[in-house]
C-alpha cells in the first residue's frame, strides 16, 4: 500500500509553479527589450516602446505576438525630425562660434584663445596664463573683462547647456590652498565660470564646472610650450536638444 500511494504522489506533481515561472521569464525578456531601446535610440523612439509595452501588460496582444512596437513609417519620420534638428541646432553653434573667431581676431587673441565646433558641441579653450597666475585660482584683476566679454556671446534663448572646465599640466602642485592639480583645476572652472555668471541674462541652472587636473592633455606635458597649452579653461556649449513630445 506504501507503495501505491508514493506512485500516486508521483503522478500527480503540482504544478503550478509553472505559471509565475512563465510570468517571470515575459517580464525578464521585456526589460532586456527597454534596455537594449535605451541604448540604441533616441527617448522619442523610447516612448513608443513604452506605450507598446503599456498596451501589452494591460491587456493587448502578448510580447511575442506584437506585431511591431512603433507604427509603420513612425521610425523613419522620428529619424528625419532628428536630423533636421540636430542640422538646424548645429547651423546656430556655427553662427556662435563665427562671433567668438570675430571676438578673438578682434582683441588679437588667436594666440591665446580658439574656438572649434565638435562633436559634443561649440568647445572655446582659454589658456590659463591670461587668466591665472601660477598655482592661483583667482583671476587676475585686470583679466576679469575676458569672462566678462565671453559671457556676452553665450546668451542663447532658449538658454544653451553650458560646461566649465578647469585643466592642468602634470608637475605637481602643494601649497597652502591646493593640495593637487585636480583641486586647482576644479577651482578655476568655478572662479571662472562664477565671473560669467555675472552676466544676468545667463541662466546659473545651464551650467556647471569640472576640473580635470592633468588627466585630459591635449599636448605632450614633456616639453614647456605642450605644457602650456595643457594649462587651460575650457568652456563647452552643448546644443539644444529637442525635448520629446508628451503624450
């Protein structure tokens, strides 16, 4: 009798386990989708997915079974919008950084500042010599116009997304104020960008500082002149990029 009734145990397993173990695997193959959406495309195109992905854990057709996520022709129409935007938004970063060239060639400044559109954005390089004296972080009393003058071509509306950073060379720094290079350069993309915020048609939200030390050369630190193009300010003018529409 023992044994008939294990036999019976056996043949009648539950089972049940089975269905949240199907739940689970659906919704671990949708967060595989939404994060290889995420980065892969745009959030407009995200959105789209969200909303396929609403409509089949509310009641639509199942992950498997959809048919597409974004209407026929919607991809191609976002693609289109985008490069539009981005050819129109880096038309306008041309135009700025034509008034920055126009800026340095007036004050016979091509020695010492350069502006060159990247594929971030507008990237202006001061170097720090007419700015800073050495393992300083105050700027120059005399030099304040510089900033002053610079904060008049980064008035945009709407207001553009703008980075300050502070870079070194790699001789190592000790003093009573700074303890590295990191330190200094952190403190000069502040002071400096404290003096563009000076200007009350700029938007303290738009920016912020870095420093960098001597981790982003652009030059060989094993000669004075490429040190010296390492020891600069760099400020970053990001485009404007074209919020996605809600729903």
């Amino acid at each position: 009798m023992a044994k008939r009734k294990k036999k019976d145990h056996d043949e009648h397993m539950d089972e049940s386990w089975l269905i949240p173990y199907a739940d689970l695997l659906t919704l671990l193959l949708a967060l595989f989708i939404v994060l290889f959406a995420m980065s892969s495309i745009d959030a407009q195109k995200f959105q789209l997915l969200s909303r396929a992905f609403n409509s089949t854990f509310t009641g639509g057709t199942g992950v498997m079974e959809y048919p597409s996520p974004v209407p026929k022709g919607e991809m191609e129409k976002l693609d289109k919008e985008k490069q539009k935007s981005e050819s129109s938004e880096r038309k306008k970063l041309r135009d700025v950084e034509k008034k920055v060239n126009a800026y340095i060639k007036s004050k016979n400044l091509q020695s010492k500042l350069k502006a060159v559109l990247t594929d971030e954005g507008l990237l202006i390089t001061i170097h720090d010599d007419i700015l800073f004296d050495s393992g300083s972080a105050t700027i120059r009393r005399n030099d304040r116009n510089l900033p002053s003058e610079i904060s008049n071509l980064l008035v945009s509306d709407p207001p553009r997304n703008i980075i300050v950073s502070g870079h070194t060379d790699n001789i190592p720094i000790s003093n009573s104020r700074f303890q590295s290079n990191w330190e200094l350069s952190v403190m000069r993309a502040v002071e400096f960008m404290k003096v563009l915020l000076e200007n009350k048609k700029l938007d303290p939200q738009a920016f912020s500082a870095k420093g960098f030390g001597e981790y982003k050369p652009i030059a060989s630190n094993s000669s004075e002149a490429g040190r010296q193009k390492n020891r600069r300010v760099e400020i970053l003018i990001l485009p404007i990029e074209k919020k996605p529409e809600k729903n």
